[in-house]
C-alpha cells in the first residue's frame, strides 16, 4: 500500500499536477479509495500521504475528481482514528462540497443546507469545527 500511495502521491498529490489525462487522475483516485477500503486498518499509517493526494485533487479542475476527493475526505472524518489527522479546512471543503453537489442533485436547496448541517454536525462532537468553517 505504501509504494502505491507514493506513486499516486507523485502524479496527482502535487501542484501543479504531475499528470495532465483527467480520467488517469480519476482511476488514480478511485485506485486510492480502493486501497482504503480494502485495508481501513492502515489508513492512519499513510495519512500523510492520503491527505496530499486528496487535498490537491479538491482543486483539481475536473468535478468527478473532486466529487469523489469530498466522499474519501467524510468518509476519513468519520473514522475517529484518521480524522484528526486532516485539517479542518479540507473537512469544512469537503463538507461544504457534499452539501453543494446534494442541493444541485436535489434540485433544492433546502437539501444542501440539511446535507451540510449534518456533515457539520457530525464533526462537532470531536471539535473539529474551528472559526473558519461557522
């Protein structure tokens, strides 16, 4: 897992992006979530390189790439032993992305602000909400 993190890390985990193919940078992404799910155990383990390569793909121009960068980011805060480990802007981005995407779905923005409130919501508990994300 570590070497495959590296090689992603090196192609879509820098700025400006390493590699130009908007569908290799999304399989390389998908490849990312894959290698999480499939051994969540060690995701702490390899934050650092986790972190990069989904911080740089939220900025990535591409919107399935930064759809799917929001979902991996939730899905991280949720886990009580990776969570803190990312910053509360990428948390409060993601989250705010998630809710954006769900009202644009939706068709109502009612939706969003329920998806947000409940992201935000579910990061309280553990005082990841800093002044920047309110």
């Amino acid at each position: 897992m570590d070497q495959a993190l590296i090689g992603i890390r090196e192609r879509i985990g820098v700025l400006p992006l390493a590699e130009e193919s908007e569908e290799v940078r999304l399989e390389l992404l998908r490849l990312t979530k894959a290698l999480l799910f499939a051994l969540p155990s060690s995701v702490r383990e390899h934050i650092d390189h986790v972190a990069s390569i989904l911080e740089k793909s939220s900025y990535d121009k591409c919107p399935d790439v930064k759809k799917l960068a929001s979902e991996l980011i939730v899905w991280l805060s949720a886990r009580p032993e990776v969570g803190r480990a990312l910053s509360a802007l990428q948390r409060c981005r993601a989250c705010s992305q998630y809710a954006l995407e769900s009202a644009s779905r939706n068709g109502t923005c009612r939706q969003g602000h329920a998806a947000l409130a409940v992201c935000l919501a579910s990061l309280a508990p553990v005082g990841w909400l800093s002044g920047a994300c309110r």
